[in-house]
C-alpha cells in the first residue's frame, strides 16, 4: 500500500513508503470566481508570488497572492468593496439600517428637527467604497430683529438667535400690542422652516372709527391712539352710554356707545309671557301675557311699550281654586282641604278590590277643576284567550278575583291534558301554558331555494334561510330579509328575489345602439346594475335618453339612437 508521508523542513512530498520519492509543492492556477482572468497564471512552486487583479465590485485583500502548502493566500484572495454605514452629523437614517452597503447601493437620511434640509437626502454607494452627493445638515434658527420699540420686556432677556422649536415671549408697554393680534403679551415659536410663527413686532394701539351704526357721523372721526377720547351723539331711538368714547386695548368704550330705549321683561305676578319671550322691548312693541292656570281672566292680555320705557294696560291676575274631591269608591289620603289653589295636587286610593291598586294623584288646574280622576272599577279577568285551546265549562265574558277555569289544547298540540289557571288580584289569569305547533318543511320562494336541507318539521322560532338563484338579488330592506321563522305553527317573513334584466342583440340592433365598452351580446343585469351603451356608427341618441340605464327588478329602460 502506498501512503503519502510529508517531510517538514522540505518543498517536497514522499510519495509512498514503497517508493522513496518526494515531489516540489505547486499552486495551480486559483479556482476563484473573483479573480480577474485566473488562467492567465502559470503553475508556481512553495514560496512564489503572483500579481492579481479582482473582477469589478471586488478588490484584492493584498497586493500579490503567494503560493503555501494550503495553496494560495490569503484567503480570500478578493473582497467586495463596500460602504460602511453613512455617518452624517445631526441626522438619522429612514428606514431600517444596514451594516454595509454594496457598490451603487442608495440609502436616505433626514435631518434632526431643527436642521436643514427638511425633506430626506439620498446617497449612494460609489465604487471606491465612498458615500457620494451627502449633504451636511445645518442648525435652523430665526433671529428677533425688533427689541425696542414698544418692547416692555423681553423673555429670555438678550438673546436674539433661536433655534427651531425655542420660543421667545415679548411683552408691549401699555400703549402698544402684539401686530395684527391686539394681545399686549405673547409667545413666538421658531419654526422648521427658520421663520417665526407669527411676526414679533409691538405696533401702537389706535382706534379708527368706530363701524358702528347707531353712532351718529362716525365718518368724521379721525384715527386716535390709545387713551384719547372722542365726544359723539346716537341716531334717533338711542343714548350715548357715556359722553365720550375713549380709545382702548379693546377699541372705543363704552361698550356699546349708544343703547336703544327699551322696555324690560314685564314682570307681571302669576302670569306668563304668550310666545317667545325677549330679553327686552322697544317702544310700541306690543306683547302678550297670559294668567297662570288657577288665575284669572283666562284670555290673554295685550300691554304696550311707551315712549318712557313703562308697560301700560296690565291687568293683575286674581287666583282661581279647586273644591274638595268626590270620586266614587275612593278614599282622599292625607288631610283635606275645603278648596285647594291651581295646581295643587291630591292623592286617593281605591278600595281594595278596585283598580287602579296604586295611588292616583290629580292636578287642579287653570279652570278650577281636578285633572288626572281615574274611577274606581272592580278587578276582573277577561274570557282568556289562548291559542290552540278550547275553554272548559262557563265561559264568561269576565271572571271575579280568585275565580279558575280550566282549558285543554287540541288534538296533536302539546300539554294536551286539562289544565287550570285562576284569576289573580291584578286581573292576570295566572298557570296559563301555551299551546305550540310545530312547522312542516319550508315553502317554495319564486327565484330562490334554501340554503341548507330541509327538515319534515321545526319548532317554533327555527329559521331557514334562503339564497336567490343566480344573477337575481335579495331584498334585504325591511319588511324583506333572507330568513323565514317558524312561529306558532306557520311560517313568517317576507322573502323576495329581484330579476335580472335580459338585453339581445337583437334588441340592440333594434334600437340602433350597441355596447359601449364590449362587442354586441346577450347580456343579463343583475338588479340595480348599470351598463353603458352607445349610438350604432352616427346615429345619435334621441331626446332625454340615458345612454347608462338602471336594472329594476327585470326592467331596463334602453336607450333609442336614430339617424
């Protein structure tokens, strides 16, 4: 057996025990797909160096490749040239970050807050490994130009550079305020853009005339500054509220300059203002009042505004009164009165074995009489009524507290036995069983089956639901739904499928028009579907034609083309 035995400290290999022979150590060309034309290279010996070139994208891990006992090295002999990760001063990456980047790879950035530019940045990869068309993000700042005119104070005191987001509050002295605000103190924010959010400027308060209609020849008033004072007159029907308006922080005062002559809210006792009331009245305005229920006179009465502010030809409302009482097997709870005033209220309770049991409570009301009186009537029970069932014995027209009957169901109906039941003191017959059918298998709907198999019979409140044939719909809008319930015996609901419309060719052609968007053929619309059609080669439609018709229920109002 040969064995093939190294020989340290030599270039050579013994190639079997049976035959004493070393052979030199080669490197053949390299089997790198990396390596640009790999076959140009000769069979070199242990030791020797060999220049090389990487394919694009790749570049050599050293300048010259040299041939090992473990052949070629160093291994790999090529590596991918790559970007690391873009580092850029007061930004951020979008997205999710890589942990390099291959040749004419695209990544994108966007500035910190309060940095520019605002809207992201792309760079790329270049062959040299480098990020290129990086721009660097610079501080955003806004700069307050106005500090002394009309500036009381100044918070944060000396500073004029801000940065994005930092704000500055400015305060005016007392005969200025905030431009275009009217506020005299106010915080100004700078924003991503390096501009404020609103100009930071204190200008002089003055007042123009005042736009006021009831000011007699506003017009000849001039602009005046603040704490100036202006003496005026009102249109006729109204007074100056003061002798003079002064200018303000909030425009000319008083407020209102002129106030009409006006009547109060009359305030008349035991009475109430007909219709909408008002907050006041002007002169000969006219309103009504109305007595209380319980007062007098009934009808309403009509006052006037005169010219003094003052209401004239009230008349006072006098009280009217209810006498004790007398209702028919009842009894008055609590103490009585001879007469009780409008609405006062009275409670009585029927003796027992009349109806109502509770309380009843009455009003006297604005005619002098008792509202609400519910007479006292014995308790009974009706002639019960239960379907499916025949009464046993008498049958009475009505039946005494604690009176019992007895019924029985019919034939096939459950609790077919006897049974018995009583009348009790709220006039309730109580022990009462229904007497329940069952269903048999679910009735034909025209256009629509079942959606499950059938039964040979359900019980009651069972549903079956159904589904249309094709290309019809369901009614879905109340009273219509999908679903018949059992119930009692028969089947309940309203089912009902809409028809499709059918379109030919033939009555397309008939009617000179064609399919819009599709050659001619037999179409079916599914209700309240659209198609759209057009005039056949020129004809043209005729007046009041819809060229985009509406499936209903199996009609379709086509459209008519003519030449």
């Amino acid at each position: 057996m040969r064995v093939p035995v190294k020989l340290l400290g030599f270039g050579f290999w013994l190639l079997s025990l049976n035959f004493a022979q070393c052979k030199e150590i080669t490197c053949d060309d390299p089997r790198d797909q990396l390596v640009s034309r790999p076959y140009y290279w000769r069979t070199m010996k242990l030791g020797e160096k060999q220049s090389y070139t990487c394919v694009n994208g790749y570049r050599g891990t050293e300048a010259e490749a040299t041939c090992t006992r473990d052949g070629w090295t160093p291994k790999p002999l090529c590596t991918e040239i790559l970007c690391d990760v873009p580092k850029i001063k007061n930004a951020e990456i979008v997205g999710r970050q890589r942990p390099n980047y291959r040749i004419n790879s695209k990544e994108e950035y966007r500035c910190l807050s309060g940095f520019k530019p605002e809207k992201p940045v792309q760079i790329t990869c270049d062959s040299q490994g480098q990020w290129k068309d990086i721009q660097q993000c610079i501080e955003i700042t806004c700069e307050l130009k106005s500090t002394t005119i009309g500036v009381k104070k100044i918070n944060p005191d000396g500073k004029i550079i801000f940065r994005a987001r930092e704000s500055v509050e400015i305060t005016c002295s007392e005969k200025h305020w905030i431009f275009f605000t009217k506020e005299s103190r106010k915080t100004f924010t700078c924003k991503a853009d390096g501009k404020w959010d609103n100009e930071p400027v204190c200008a002089e308060i003055t007042c123009d005339d005042p736009r006021d209609q009831l000011v007699s020849r506003p017009y000849y008033w001039r602009t005046m500054k603040f704490g100036e004072k202006q003496s005026y007159t009102c249109v006729n029907g109204y007074r100056g509220t003061e002798a003079e308006a002064t200018c303000t922080r909030d425009g000319w005062t008083p407020k209102p300059l002129c106030t009409e002559i006006l009547c109060d809210v009359p305030k008349i006792k035991n009475a109430e203002i007909v219709g909408r009331q008002r907050p006041n009245y002007r002169i000969n305005s006219k309103e009504e009042y109305r007595c209380l229920s319980g007062f007098k006179p009934e009808k309403p009465v009509q006052i006037t505004c005169d010219s003094q502010g003052q209401w004239k030809d009230i008349q006072q409302c006098i009280e009217i009164m209810c006498d004790l009482p007398k209702i028919t097997n009842a009894e008055i709870m609590r103490s009585q009165e001879s007469n009780y005033k409008i609405s006062s209220k009275v409670e009585y309770k029927c003796r027992s074995g009349f109806e109502p049991e509770k309380p009843v409570q009455i009003t006297c009301d604005s005619q002098g009489q008792w509202r609400g009186i519910k007479q006292c009537t014995e308790i009974m029970c009706d002639l019960p009524k239960i379907l499916n069932a025949e009464i046993l014995g008498s049958q009475k027209s009505n039946f005494k507290i604690n009176s019992t009957t007895k019924y029985k169901c019919r034939s096939g109906i459950d609790a077919e036995k006897p049974i018995q039941i009583t009348c009790d003191s709220q006039g309730q017959w109580t022990g009462i069983q229904q007497c329940t059918e069952k269903c048999g298998p679910p009735p034909e709907i025209s256009n629509a089956d079942t959606k499950e198999m059938t039964k040979e019979e359900y019980n009651t409140e069972e549903k079956v639901e159904y589904k249309c044939f094709d290309k019809y719909t369901m009614n879905l809008s109340p009273p219509f739904s999908n679903y018949l319930t059992c119930v009692k015996g028969e089947w309940k609901g309203d089912i009902y499928c809409f028809k499709p419309c059918i379109v030919t060719v033939e009555e397309m052609d008939k009617r000179g028009i064609r399919l819009r968007w599709k050659a001619n053929e037999k179409m079916i619309i599914p209700h309240n579907d659209r198609i759209e059609f057009a005039c056949q080669g020129t004809k043209k439609y005729k007046a009041q034609n819809l060229p985009r018709p509406t499936c209903k229920d199996g009609v379709m109002l086509l459209p008519e083309c003519e030449e």
